[in-house]
C-alpha cells in the first residue's frame, strides 16, 4: 500500500512515488506537485518539522487502514422457512380453490 498526502496549500490528496523522488527532484510530504512548483520558483522552502508530521500521519493512516478487518460478507438472502400466518395470506386463488372443491 502507498501513502496518499493532502497538500497544505491547495487541499487536493495526491499520491507521490513510493521512493518520495521524482525525476526532477524530490518529492514533498506537505505539497502537491504543481504547488512544490509554485513555491520553489518563490523561494519559498518547505518546514522539515511540518514534513516529519505529514509523514507520520501518512504512515499512521496506512497502518490503521492495514489493521482493520476486511469487509464483512453480505447475508445470504434468507426467505422465510414457514409460510406467514396472517389471514389476508391464505385469502388467494389457492385459498378460494380448496374452498370450492
């Protein structure tokens, strides 16, 4: 399983290479690719404690999602072993029939 980030800036989740480097350079924790952009050309760098802490939620949220259990099985469709035992059940055709005959 991989780590899916939320961007600091823009809010978007995206998801970086596993290794956290892409081919130009290496990948943020805290922003997604096109605000990692926007950023680098203001110069603007990225908070290592804030890069630590998104890590670490990342990892945090996958290993929860590993633990829990998988999904539970749908119930079979179960129809009734008897039939019902209202009046207004036994008052169709097959009812009035046995009366007849």
């Amino acid at each position: 399983m991989r780590l899916v980030f939320e961007c600091v800036e823009c809010g978007g989740h995206y998801l970086p290479p596993e290794g956290m480097v892409y081919p130009d350079g290496p990948a943020s924790p805290v922003w997604c690719t096109a605000c990692q952009r926007a950023k680098h050309a203001a110069g603007v760098r990225e908070d290592p404690l804030l890069a630590r802490v998104a890590l670490a939620a990342a990892r945090a949220a996958l290993a929860r999602r590993a633990a829990e259990p998988a999904e539970l099985a749908a119930r079979p469709d179960v129809r009734p072993s008897r039939p019902p035992l209202s009046r207004r059940a036994r008052s169709g055709p097959g009812g009035v029939r046995s009366k007849l005959g």
